[in-house]
C-alpha cells in the first residue's frame, strides 16, 4: 500500500514473505520524474540533468550507509536498486513523524524534549565527524518509531538525505 506520494517517488509499506517484517520502498519512477519537470519547465529534460538526478539518488544512499553505522538514530537503509525506469530504496518503516507526534501529544514534557535534543544530536555528532550537512531539516524529515506500542516511549530517525552534501573542510 502506498503511505507517501509527493510526484517524484511514491514510499509503499512492505512486508517480507511469510515474516512480520516491514519495510518502506521508496521508488523513484523516472517517468513521473520526466513528467514534473516537463510540468514544472515546461520543456523537456535534458538526458544530463536525468544522468544529474540518478547520481544524487545514488550519493543520497552511499549518505544513508556511511550514518547507517552504530546510529539508531538515521532511518535504516537496507538495500537499492537500480533499473532503466527506476530507482527504489528499502528502508525501516517508521510510525509516523516529529510533526504529528507534536500535535498529538497534549503536552510535551521537559523530559520528552531532552530525549528528542539527544537523540538527533547523535546523528548530528555522526555527521559532522563524516563531513555531512543534511539540506533538509524539518519535522517531516524526522520519523518516529514507536517502542513496543507504547507511544511515550520512541525512538527519532532522520531521513530524507535527497539534498545532503558532503563537504570538504
């Protein structure tokens, strides 16, 4: 089933075969992609800017596999795979994220806004020790998973790396 669709790629939920195991496929349709540029620029792209696009795809999951390492706190990335029409990531699936668990939380305790501070300073730390700034920080970016059901107890997962970049100091 598909839990996201924003034109560029759609994130469906799966699950293993004959296991309980989800995941989230993000797959990039490049045909849609030629479509919403075509839309957006009204002309259309040039085979560099398509050549431009799948090597960023392929620089966001080389990012997701260098903060993968002993970080709980990066969405998972387990797998990609390339083909002529597409590109598609499987990943951990998540709950929900940072936004909808704000406005659904009567109050946010001082303790919950401390866990949330240290648990994205890991991935932060995490970056700046691998030379990478994220592009994209928003509350939409940081997913949430749940502990066992109990929705006090979570754990922050940043995702979405479309626009990281490493640097060089």
């Amino acid at each position: 089933s598909i839990i996201s669709d924003d034109g560029y790629y759609k994130i469906h939920k799966a699950s293993k075969k004959n296991t309980t195991e989800k995941f989230a496929i993000k797959i990039f349709d490049f045909n849609n992609i030629i479509s919403e540029y075509r839309n957006e620029n009204y002309e259309e792209p040039k085979q560099k800017d398509m050549d431009a696009f799948v090597q960023g795809l392929i620089e966001q999951s080389r990012i997701l596999s260098i903060l993968n390492q002993n970080n709980i706190n990066t969405v998972q990335l387990y797998e990609c795979f390339l083909t002529k029409d597409e590109f598609a990531m499987v990943m951990e699936l998540c709950d929900t994220d940072l936004k909808i668990l704000f406005c659904n939380l009567p109050v946010f305790s001082l303790e919950q806004v401390y866990k949330t501070l240290t648990q994205l300073n890991n991935t932060f730390r995490i970056m700046a020790k691998n030379n990478i700034i994220h592009g994209d920080l928003k509350l939409d970016n940081i997913l949430v998973k749940y502990k066992n059901a109990d929705k006090n107890s979570f754990t922050l997962k940043l995702t979405d790396y479309g626009v990281s970049n490493k640097y060089i100091l």
